[in-house]
C-alpha cells in the first residue's frame, strides 16, 4: 500500500512563519512537521509515499530528496498553483495506481494511523474521527456502527487521517476541487466507514498550536 502526504496548501492560518517557508518545513521538535509523518510511514511498513507540493514546492523537494535517507521512496506530484484537496489527489492518481491508499493531511499530528488500512467491497473511504477539539467543538460527521455520515449526532471531527480508494475521484474532472462533497455523496450512498482514535492528535493549524506540539513533544523526549 503506498500513501499520500497532501503538502500543497499556501499555509495562510501560519503566516508570517509560511511568508518565507512551506507549512511542510515547519520545525516541530527539531524536525520539520513532514518528517514526522514520513518518520512514521517508515515506521507501519510503507515504503513508497507520494506528496504533492505547490506553494514553494521546490524547497519541499529539496529538503527531501527521494526518501533515500529515511528509507522510503518519495514520488512527488507538483501543481502550478494549489488544487485543493480533491484536485490534488485526483492530479496525482497516476502515481497512486488503482488500489486505496493511505491519505494524511500535512498540518496535522497524529500519534498512529487508521487500525483498519483496508476498505470493505464497495466502498470508496474509511475515515480516522477524533474528539472535537476547542477550536473546532461541531464536528464534521457522525459515526454509528462503524459507518460514517454526514449528518446525524454526536460530530465528531475527522482527523485528516484515512483509507482512500482512487475511484472517489478518479471521475471528477481535472483540476482545483474539495474533497468533502465528494465524502458527503459517497456517505449518502453508505460507502464510507471510520473509527474513533482517542489518542494524541494535534491540527497544527495555527502558530500558536505549533508551539504548544513543540514544547509537548521536547517535553515528551
């Protein structure tokens, strides 16, 4: 199973830390944020992770390589201007292949990945929810059973963390467009499943919340 790393957004939230550096190259604990997910994939087993990068992409590029020296094999998908979630996976697909593939979103932190790293016959994602943190306390989707929709309560909020398969957006046109209605559509037709992680999970969305991952994980060392 291979997986993919979404590195492509312009890090607005971040500025002015992003003004002059990719949210991906961000120190956290000494590391850039990405390799700490790359760190983790070598970790599970994976060996082959696709990033797509836009906003100054070529710095992302640089810094990494190919893998060699974390011991993965690293594809990257480039995008003259930022595709958005669905444009970028949908972009990138001739490197993913056919079969489902593990997604993270860059800007977060996450201590584990989906238990489940399979989809059952038919359906086209499996999702990792989480608590809602302070900043986020509605949620995204409800999850009963093991199913996720899109409505119904208790929210939880989805982690950034999943189980893709390629056809979610192998049909959608090229070009800049979010993954979420797509979601949305295949939980209607009770194609989605998911799991609640109740462990260490961060959105380092803003400044102030990579600060704080920063000091938890030297604090942790």
């Amino acid at each position: 199973m291979k997986a993919m790393i979404l590195a492509a957004g312009l890090g607005k939230r971040m500025r002015p830390l992003t003004d002059t550096c990719p949210k991906p190259l961000l120190p956290v604990a000494g590391k850039p944020l990405i390799v700490h997910h790359l760190e983790r994939l070598k970790r599970a087993g994976f060996e082959e992770v696709v990033i797509n990068v836009s906003y100054r992409g070529e710095q992302i590029i640089t810094a990494l390589g190919d893998g060699q020296a974390l011991g993965l094999r690293l594809h990257f998908s480039q995008e003259e201007t930022p595709l958005e979630t669905g444009g970028g996976i949908r972009q990138a697909l001739p490197l993913l292949g056919e079969t489902p593939f593990l997604l993270v979103n860059g800007d977060v932190w996450c201590e584990a990945f989906p238990r489940q790293l399979t989809l059952a016959d038919g359906d086209l994602a499996h999702l990792m929810l989480v608590d809602n943190p302070d900043h986020h306390p509605g949620g995204d989707f409800a999850l009963h059973n093991g199913r996720v929709r899109a409505e119904g309560e208790p929210k939880l909020t989805f982690s950034g963390l999943s189980v893709m398969h390629p056809a979610l957006v192998a049909e959608h046109a090229p070009g800049a467009f979010a993954l979420a209605p797509l979601l949305k559509a295949a939980m209607a037709s009770d194609r989605v499943s998911g799991e609640h992680f109740r462990g260490r999970w961060v959105d380092v969305g803003t400044p102030e919340r990579l600060k704080r991952l920063d000091q938890a994980l030297r604090n942790r060392a």
